[in-house]
C-alpha cells in the first residue's frame, strides 16, 4: 500500500506540475540585433603616367592624331632640329595600368649628345602604401660589327654583347611635377649618376619605405628620369643637368638596349618591416640550333655503305650508325630504331634521296639530308613523316634542298595523327618549303631550336604545332617565315618565343576564322608580322623588345 501510494503521489505531481506552467505565458525578453556583419580586404591600385621629353622636345597628345613632339616652352627648334615637331612620339601617356604598350623610353636612332627626360607620377589609391622602383631583365645587343666599330676596338657584334649601357647615362629625382631638377629635391641613385650597366642593370629603389614615410592614397607623387647619351654634368650649386656625347666613340653604333621598368607598391599599415624586393631577372628563351653540340649515341651497327639494307637487318629498338661519306639512296625506316650519322652533321653523312619514317618510335639524327623522292610520296622530301606515328625525333640534321624546287625539307601526312612529334635542333634551308604541315587528324608537332633560313616558305599549314625557339632568316628580299592556311582552324598552332628576322613574316591565307597566336616572338629588325589574305590574323602582342641570343 505504501508503494502505490508513493507512485500515485508522483503521477498527481507531475500532473499538477503541468497545470502551472500552462497557466504562467511568455517570460520578460529583450532582443538587440547587429545585422550585417562584414570582413572585407581592402584594396590597393597604383596607376602610372608618363610625360616625355626628347632633345627639348616634348611628346603630348593631339586628338585623335595620336602623340606628337612639340618644343618645350621657350624653345624654338631649328630646321633639321631632332625630332622635329609634330614628328610621331611615344612615351607620354595618362594615368593607367601599366602593359606592354607602355613604354617610357622608345628611341631608335640614338646620336652622341642626345638626352632626354621622363618625369613619372605615381598614384596610389584606397590605401597607403610602400613603393619601390625595380628595373631588371636589361639586354645589351650589338646588332651586328660596323667598321667604324672594328676602328675602335670593338671585337664582338652579337646578341648580348653590345656596349650601349656603358655609354647610355641617367640621373633620377624626387621631382615635384615640373620635370626640372630643383634645390630640396632628393637625388634617387645612390652615385648620382651612372652608366645604364650600373643604375638599371637588376636594381631595386626606395621610394616610399617606413623610414620616409609611404606614398598617401589619393595622391600623386612625380619622379625625374633624366638621360644622356654621352656625360652628364651635375652642378649641385646651380642644379642643371647638362649632356655632353664628345666621350662616345663608335664603339656602341648599331648597338640596342632594353630594360624593364616596374613599379612595386605593398600596404603600409601593419607593414613596418617592408623592404623592397630583389630583382629577379630572368633568363632569356635562347632559340637556334647548334649542329656542333651532336653526339654519337652508342651504336648496336655501323655501316659505310647501303644504309637500307642495314636498316632491314637491323633488329626494333636497335642504333644503325652510318659513317661519313655521301649515301645515294632513299631511306625507309619501318620499324623502331635510331638512325644516327656517326660523326654528327658537320662532318657528315649525306643521304641524297631523302628519308621516309613509316613506324613509330624513331629517331634520325646528324645527318646532311637532300630531299628525295620518296615511295610514299612523289614529291622531292628530306624527311617523310608517313602516317600515323608517336615518339619520332628528327634532330640535329641539316636539312639543305640544294636551292632546287620544288623540294620540301620535312612533310607530313593528311589526316594522320601525332604524339610526341619533335623536330628539334636542325639547320633547313634553300627549300621551297622547310616544314609543311598538312592537316592532322589530332595531337601536335613540336617543332624548336631550329634555324630555318632561306627559304621559298619557312614552315607552311602549321597545322597542328607548337613552334618555339626557332629563328628564321632570309639573306635578301623579304620571305615568308609562316604561312598559315585555312587547315590552321582544324588544330591551331602556336609560335612563340621565335626570331623573325631580315624581312621575314607571318602569312594568313583566305578563309582562316581564327588569329595564329604568335605572341611573345621577336620581329625585326628589318621584318614583322604582316598578313595576306586578313587583317588582323595574327596575333603578335605583345613582341619581344629584343631579338633572343642564338644558343
């Protein structure tokens, strides 16, 4: 009786606990609510302008005529003054984001005693920052060896090995935006002035850094870039720059220099350790073949005379070497192996009718090849790429068509698919084609390091391929480097990082929807991107300030 007791007792409690908490209603509340609630990064944004000064001359907008030079204030030129008014100009420009065609210094024929000035402004926006001044990736060519040059003892006349930025001084201030060197205004170069090969030969400046304090948002701050080819005089008493170019000998004639120019800017606030960073130059692609760097791979054959029979012999995945000697006969290489001229091209094997490759997995290496007549195919062909072939390498062979025509050095298949296809390190020349590529069912041709010179068209279709560290070259009139035809479409192709020179060009042909990208290619200096057929075809900006060094 206790215990039904005590559990009845406990159900009335629960029951009766359940009637006061229906009768109570809503407790006392408050509610304050913060809506919204953001973290955003804030944002910096330097933008740069440029107002330049030639000779005392200065380059200033007109309408829709574009830039044009026009006598500083006070200045009157004479007659044959350089440049002449309302001659075109580069250099000036409004505020901005800086790219490729922003270039602050732009002059190609350059006299002993010219100087110039470019004074930069610098704005800063959203936030304060730290900015330094980083001018790197500087290349001093010689363009070729005059004999005024020779007379002064000037040995050398290749890419990077011109004398220019010995002779091409600068002296840069803390400018307050009227572009003339004052009393108060702080001299940027830690030796005042210099020689291009010291103050912006892989340099970084302060500008702005905890110590001065940073650039302020909203702002703008200008820079003084003063140069002269020849001496400049710095009077600190009277504060003038003078040039003299009595010094300048002809040493550097002919010569070229380029240089990047960047501005760095980096957020000031919970910066206080800021430094400015390093430059980091970088090496420039190097294009070209060098025929003499070949080596002999190990030989499992070498044969002095019947190259065809000791390719039949040979057993898949063998190396046939051939001796020196001239080898009248077409080649057919129908099975894997490595065909290589014992004593590389220089020396070489000749073979005179030509090479056809019908297998994959095949290489041919070092030899002097003269275009034939190949079974699959009636025309005169250095090399035949005969249908479908993964992992063939033609290398280090000097493909010559002897100036006869029509003759193509290196052909390949309608329809045919490639994989791992590189034609790489090989001199050809005096062709009517050098490489054609017909259209290909898929995959790419790589085709690098070549020198393709003097011929009808250096490399026609150009379906299909990645065309890289080439230079092409044409001793006399202006030839075709590139054509490119309607077939581009199916598979394009991409050129870059290739020297185009002495007139040498890209052609389109009628039909093509699409731009070859050529972009990152050096053209010049007597040669560039034209096109036949289309207008804007090609797509060749941004160029390669200088030619590439040949390797």
């Amino acid at each position: 009786m206790n215990i039904h007791k005590l559990i009845f007792s406990l159900a009335v409690l629960v029951f009766a606990g359940g009637i006061v908490v229906g009768g109570t209603g809503a407790f006392f509340s408050d509610e304050e609510t913060s809506t919204g609630n953001v973290f955003a990064a804030g944002a910096l944004d330097l933008k740069v302008d440029s107002e330049a000064h030639y000779n005392h001359m200065v380059c200033e907008f007109n309408g829709d005529d574009g830039y044009w030079w026009q006598p500083e204030p006070n200045f009157v030129p004479g007659p044959d003054h350089y440049p002449a008014p309302e001659s075109p100009c580069d250099g000036t420009w409004e505020e901005t984001d800086l790219g490729f065609e922003h270039t602050f210094f732009n002059y190609g024929d350059l006299k002993p005693g010219d100087h110039g000035e470019n004074t930069l402004s610098l704005h800063v926006y959203d936030n304060d920052a730290y900015a330094c001044a980083i001018i790197d990736n500087m290349h001093d060519d010689d363009n070729g060896l005059t004999e005024p040059e020779e007379e002064d003892g000037d040995t050398t006349g290749g890419i990077g090995e011109g004398e220019l930025s010995q002779y091409l001084r600068f002296f840069a201030w803390d400018d307050d935006g009227n572009n003339i060197w004052e009393d108060g205004e702080q001299i940027l170069f830690s030796n005042e002035e210099g020689p291009a090969s010291d103050v912006i030969d892989g340099v970084s400046y302060p500008l702005y850094t905890p110590q001065t304090g940073p650039l302020t948002a909203t702002t703008t701050e200008y820079i003084g870039l003063y140069w002269c080819f020849g001496q400049i005089t710095v009077d600190d008493q009277l504060f003038t720059l003078t040039c003299d170019g009595a010094p300048v000998d002809n040493i550097p004639q002919s010569d070229s220099m380029t240089a990047d120019i960047t501005f760095y800017v980096e957020q000031a606030r919970n910066n206080d350790a800021f430094e400015c960073p390093l430059p980091q130059n970088v090496e420039r692609e190097l294009v070209g073949a060098v025929l003499a760097d070949y080596q002999t791979p190990q030989c499992d054959t070498t044969v002095a005379s019947d190259i065809q029979g000791a390719v039949d012999a040979a057993g898949d995945g063998d190396t046939v070497c051939v001796d020196d000697g001239s080898y009248d006969e077409t080649v057919v290489i129908d099975k894997p192996l490595t065909l290589a001229a014992l004593n590389g091209p220089t020396n070489s094997a000749t073979i005179e009718g030509g090479v056809q490759i019908d297998s994959s997995d095949v290489t041919v290496t070092g030899f002097i090849i003269n275009p034939g007549d190949v079974p699959a195919d009636p025309q005169d062909i250095g090399v035949f790429l005969n249908g479908s072939l993964d992992n063939v390498l033609i290398s280090f062979n000097d493909i010559d068509g002897l100036g006869n025509s029509p003759t193509r050095g290196v052909l390949t298949t309608t329809g045919a698919t490639y994989n791992n296809v590189v034609i790489d390190n090989n001199v050809i020349h005096d062709l009517t084609t050098g490489i054609y590529t017909n259209p290909v069912a898929s995959g790419e041709l790589t085709i690098s390091n070549n020198d393709i010179d003097d011929n009808t068209a250096g490399i026609g279709g150009i379906n299909g391929a990645h065309v890289a560290n080439n230079e092409f070259e044409h001793d006399g009139v202006a030839q075709e480097a590139i054509g490119a035809d309607p077939t581009h479409d199916s598979n394009p192709a991409t050129v870059e990082f290739n020297n185009f020179l002495d007139g040498t060009m890209v052609n389109t042909y009628v039909g093509l929807s699409g731009d070859v990208n050529a972009e990152n290619n050096f053209w010049g200096p007597d040669g560039g991107a034209t096109q036949t057929g289309g207008t804007d075809e090609v797509d060749f900006e941004p160029e390669a300030g200088v030619a590439f060094p040949h390797n």
